[in-house]
C-alpha cells in the first residue's frame, strides 16, 4: 500500500502532465490558428535552351542566383541527347536542379514543358539569356529586382486570388512606356518570362503555324479562357532579342506567317502592324467584344 508521501508525489505528477499535455493543446491550437487559410505558392522553374549553354550559363542562371532562387527549382530543358551531354559539361551543377530531355522546337518544347509537369503545378517559364529582371521605382527609375523568389510567390499569389491562370512582364525595356500598375485586361505576355498554373488543356497550347510568335497566341488562349490575364507593367528584363541560337536570327519569313495566322484565326482580336524596318507585328485589342 502506497504510503500518503507516495500518494502525493504521484498526484502531483498526474497534475503536472495534464498540465503539460494542456499546454502542448494550446501551442497546436495557436498554430493552427496561424497557418489557417495559408497557402504556398511554391514554383518551378523551366528554361528552354537549345545550342545555347554559354548564354544561360553568363545570363539566366547567375540571374536567378542573384534572386534567391533555389537552385532545386530549375528545370533545364534541352532538345536531345547530344545536348544533354554538352549542357551537362558545360553548367555549373551549382547553379540547377535538373537538365530534361525534351523536344526540339520552340513551340514544341513549351507543349511538353507544360505536358511534363503535373497540374496544378505553378511554372514560372524564362528564356535562357535573360540578363536581368528590372523593376520601376516610384520615382520612375529602372533598377534590378533583387529577390525573384519573392517575386514569383507574389505573382502566383495574386493570379489565385484573382482566379487566373498566366502572369506576364512589361515587354519593352523603357521606363517612359512603363507603370506602377498591374493590369487584368487583354495584354500581350511576352514569352520571354512568364508564369502560369498548369492545365493539361491542349486547347491552351499555340498552334505550329504561330512560331516565333506563339507567346502572342499563348496570350490570347489564356485570355479567351479565363476572361483575364495578370501583367506586372512595372517589371521587366534585360535581353538581346533574336540572338544566334534558339530561333535564329532571321525571323522574317516566320514573323510573317504567324502574323497572316493569327489575324485570320483571331480576326475580332489581332491586327497586323509593322515595325519601322518592315519586320511583321500583331497587335491586340485590350476588351475584344467576345
């Protein structure tokens, strides 16, 4: 039989486990609280990259280092075998996660990008020599936006809060033509660097005949879904357009039959223009009537 200093003693610790497990409760309690209706907004990232090793090696990948990109997130994705091999010995391992074999071709490799990934999956798509991503200050200044891994979850966060599915950049480099405004309206997305929820719709893939201007297609199929596009027209980028490599460097004879394509398929929604050289454009209605 326990003697009363026994009995006491063993009540006592009964006493302070309930305490404890009670104390534990709330702490469990308080965190859920907190994390209650959070979501993440974590991302990938997927390069497209063809004979260019030496492009995304100086541009894109010491870019997305300087933005606090984990290294984990970016998906190199190469035409072939022979690639592989080469972009293998040529990058930095430091400075990826993964080198995918994928398709040969633009528009065919942003198919199977998109067929790659499960949906539901928020990708954040990026040319190979992106040399910066630069913002708009207040006092209308251009300087570099340092933390891209913030920026990406802000972006995927604003386009569930606002139930779209693609986000885009300022296309042009030039403060004058820039804004401290996001836009939901029908605006070209520059393929360049975008970002999108991933759907396994082939609906929403640009056809063949819009290459070197399936961004522009892209833009429009979004839109004609989900009555909105996200655009950030105070971001953009630092390029050189029409770089060897890639697509090549002359684009007329392509810019031309995209051009012809899109303002027949889409004729309430796209119209022809010319740049000063003669270079084919396509320009879009902000509020098509639809």
């Amino acid at each position: 039989m326990a003697t009363p200093e026994e009995k006491f003693s063993s009540a006592l610790g009964k006493k302070r486990r309930r305490k404890k497990s009670t104390a534990s409760k709330k702490r469990r309690m308080k965190t859920k609280k907190r994390t209650r209706g959070k979501q993440s907004f974590d991302y990938v990232i997927a390069i497209p990259s063809y004979k260019r090793w030496e492009e995304i090696t100086k541009k894109t990948l010491p870019t997305l280092k300087r933005g606090k990109v984990d290294k984990n997130k970016i998906h190199v994705f190469v035409a072939n075998k022979t690639e592989e091999k080469l972009y293998r010995e040529k990058l930095d391992p430091n400075t990826y996660g993964k080198i995918v074999v994928g398709k040969k071709g633009l528009v065919q490799q942003r198919r199977f990008i998109s067929q790659y990934f499960p949906e539901g999956t928020m990708i954040v798509s990026l040319d190979d020599d992106i040399q910066k991503v630069i913002r708009l200050t207040k006092d209308e200044k251009l300087t570099e936006l340092k933390d891209l891994d913030s920026f990406f979850k802000k972006a995927f966060r604003l386009l569930k809060e606002k139930n779209l599915y693609l986000w885009g950049v300022y296309p042009v480099n030039n403060a004058l033509f820039m804004k401290n405004t996001m836009t939901t309206d029908l605006r070209f997305v520059i393929g360049v660097m975008h970002g999108y929820i991933n759907r396994h719709d082939h609906k929403l893939y640009p056809s063949l005949k819009s290459v070197s201007k399936e961004d522009i297609e892209q833009t429009i199929l979004f839109y004609l879904k989900d009555k909105g596009i996200l655009r950030f027209n105070d971001i953009t980028f630092r390029t050189v357009f029409n770089a060897p490599g890639g697509l090549g460097t002359n684009r007329y004879q392509m810019n031309k039959k995209a051009q012809e394509y899109l303002c027949k398929k889409y004729p309430k929604i796209a119209k022809p223009k010319f740049r000063p050289d003669g270079t084919p454009e396509v320009t879009l209605n902000r509020n098509p009537d639809i």
